[in-house]
C-alpha cells in the first residue's frame, strides 16, 4: 500500500508559501518605475516599439509568443533586467544556453532590431529591459490579447545566471507543486501561475516537451471524444516516438494566432498539451488552480483582466543590484565597455 499524504493540499500550499517568503531575495513589488519614465527624453519611444512589433507580428505571428517567452524567462533570473538577451564572453557567461533556454527562446534579433531604432532617435537613453517588457506588451495586443499600462525606468544588469536559469524557471514536465512555489519565490500568487499560463494560448512548443503526454496520460484525461482522439494521432504523427525532438506544434490548437482564453477550454477537455499547464486542471492538489482555469474558461474579460494585471506584477519583479550597478547598454547582446 502506498503511504498516506500526512497533510492536506491546503497545508502543502501554506508550507509552499512560507518557504518562499523565507527564501525570497527578489520580489514582484513596489519598484522605483513609472509611467511616464521617459516622456521627455525619448517621448517616440511607444510608437518606435509598437511600429517594430507590427511588422513581426505581420510577418509572423507566432513572433508574439517569442517575445512573451523572452520576458518571461527574463524576469524569473535576476528579475526583469535584461540579462537574458546577453551573449557569452570571454569575461560573462550568459542564460542563453541554459537547459531551460537553449531550445525554447528565440526573437533576440527582434529587439536587437528595436534598439537599434532607439539608438538612432534616442542615443543611450532607453535600457533594453524596458524594450523587452514594451515589446511583450505589444505582441499581446496585435494577436488580439489585453492592453496594460507598463511601468518603466528599469536598467539593464551587468550580469546574468545560468545558474539561477536552470533553477527558477519552470519546465514543461514539472509537478503543479514545484511550479506554484517557483512563482511564489518571485513574489507571484497562484492566480498569476494560472493567469500568465495563459499566454500558452498563442506559440509553439517542441515535441520534447510533450512526448512524455502524448503518449501518456493524455488519453486518460481527454477522455473518448473522437475529435480529440483525432488530434492525439495527429499529435503522435507530428511527433513520433524517436522521431525529431525539435519538431514544433501549437499550444492551442484551435486557435494558435489568437490570445483568447480558448486555452482555458482545452484544458477542461484534458486537451492540455504540456503536462505541467494539464495539471492545473487535473491534478488532485490544484483545489484552488482548477477554480480559476474553470473561471477563465467562461469568463474572457476576467482572464484579459488579470493576465493584464499578472504582467504589470512579473514586470516589476526587480534586481535591486541593477538600479545601483546597471546601465542603459548599447548593445542588448553585451555589457558596454
């Protein structure tokens, strides 16, 4: 006989909880950011960015989840400091080539592009992590998703952690648990863990992520539904046991270039594709995660709403260090010399 939980889902979370707020060194807080940060030293700064991001998103719109991605995986290291978009030196070793990173992030040159655009109008004035959290800002919006209000005056850090990549972002096959006390670390709640997650209703995921679920138990939760059967063996011809790891297919199948809360539908289905975004639904622990994903299913404006708000919060997870020692780069890619 298996041993018994000795506590309860509610006590398991307020232990979580408890143990991030011991070990928390950077928070989603009250930083030193506002709104009108460089309304008169670079007032094009909107136009400059929103002009750049319409031409990706045109080109691509899949180019929204990257740069959703690239915020994301940059705050969670150092808070949002723009040490992601670092490079390798010989003097720095940079978070691109982090497990968690190697394979999952791309759209560096679309705000190497952006930059490049300041540096003319505005020379010197406007740090790439402030970039990076406009330009997530503005994919959401030109596939359909919420308008917020961004928060600005952060510098970019002379530093970065592969380290601190491999331990604080969250992988797609991770346990419910694991993930909830990864955003508490931050400062963030479990509505934002099922709020942000949201953003999985737009990009690709490779098929490394989701072998284990494909031929696991996504049959067990998406039930006997022919539609779903039909996309499971589409699924495993996609990716075939053996086969490619770097074959790609969308979150959200049904609306893939879309922000809607169509991924909050699949997941009542038991059609999550990551095993991790499945659990918030499915898992015997997620009391309170299954209430919200259920909430964001019928409800489209209370997902734009808090998704909006989730963001503003993980935007202004800060690196003290960064508002002492950081700099406004030049370059995106290296710290200025």
């Amino acid at each position: 006989m298996a041993p018994s939980l000795c506590f309860g889902p509610f006590r398991l979370h307020f232990m979580l909880l408890v143990f991030a707020i011991l070990n928390t060194s950077l928070l989603a807080s009250d930083p030193p950011l506002t709104l009108d940060y460089y309304a008169s030293n670079c007032p094009t700064l909107f136009e400059i960015v929103k002009k750049e991001m319409e031409c990706e998103v045109l080109s691509d719109p899949r180019n929204a989840a990257l740069i959703v991605r690239l915020h994301f995986h940059d705050c969670f290291v150092q808070g949002c400091d723009g040490s992601v978009l670092l490079d390798d030196t010989i003097s720095l070793k940079g978070e691109k080539k982090a497990s968690t990173n190697i394979n999952s992030l791309k759209g560096f040159r679309i705000i190497d592009r952006i930059k490049n655009k300041l540096e003319s109008e505005c020379p010197g004035i406007v740090s790439c992590a402030d970039i990076l959290t406009i330009a997530a800002r503005d994919a959401v919006i030109l596939v359909g998703g919420p308008y917020w209000d961004v928060p600005l005056g952060r510098k970019d850090s002379i530093t970065a952690s592969p380290e601190l990549a491999e331990t604080n972002l969250p992988t797609p096959v991770e346990g419910l648990m694991s993930i909830i006390s990864k955003f508490l670390y931050q400062g963030l709640s479990v509505t934002d863990v099922v709020a942000l997650s949201g953003a999985h209703t737009i990009g690709m995921t490779r098929c490394q992520n989701v072998r284990a679920r494909i031929y696991g138990d996504y049959e067990s939760t998406s039930g006997i539904d022919p539609l779903s059967g039909s996309y499971l063996s589409s699924l495993r011809s996609t990716c075939p046991i053996g086969g490619d790891e770097n074959n790609i297919t969308a979150m959200d199948y049904v609306t893939p270039e879309l922000f809607d809360n169509s991924f909050y539908h699949l997941l009542l289905k038991g059609q999550g594709l990551l095993n991790s975004d499945q659990e918030m639904y499915s898992s015997l622990l997620g009391i309170e995660t299954k209430k919200l994903v259920q909430k964001y299913a019928e409800d489209a404006i209370a997902f734009f709403q808090q998704f909006s708000d989730s963001m503003v919060k993980m935007g202004n997870i800060t690196n003290e260090d960064s508002f002492t020692t950081g700099e406004v780069r030049k370059n995106c890619r290296f710290v200025n010399t």
